[in-house]
C-alpha cells in the first residue's frame, strides 16, 4: 500500500513540475502600453443630478 502512495505522490509532483515548467516559459508584455489610459483620473464634466417632476 504504501508502494502506491508513493507512486502516487511521485505522479503528483511530475504533474507539478511539468505546470511550473510551462508556465515559466510565460512572455510578460511589459513593453506594451495599457489600453486603458487616465482610468482613474476626474471625469470629463460633473454629472447633473436632477429630481424627477411629476
């Protein structure tokens, strides 16, 4: 029993090493300009709040 849950673990980490592996090989796109610009920034115009008549 416990050839099997070693085995089984040994299959968890290859699993897990093979992930990391393929994710390391990632290409961060720092370079590139966001398309969001002044997202945070004032609105344009403030907004007209108006009470409803009738």
């Amino acid at each position: 029993m416990t050839d099997s849950i070693e085995d089984t673990k040994q299959k968890f980490r290859e699993a897990l090493d093979r992930k990391n592996h393929h994710d390391s090989h990632a290409v961060d796109h720092k370079d590139a300009e966001s398309k969001a610009h002044d997202a945070h920034g004032p609105a344009d115009h403030k907004r007209d709040f108006r009470r409803k008549t009738g």
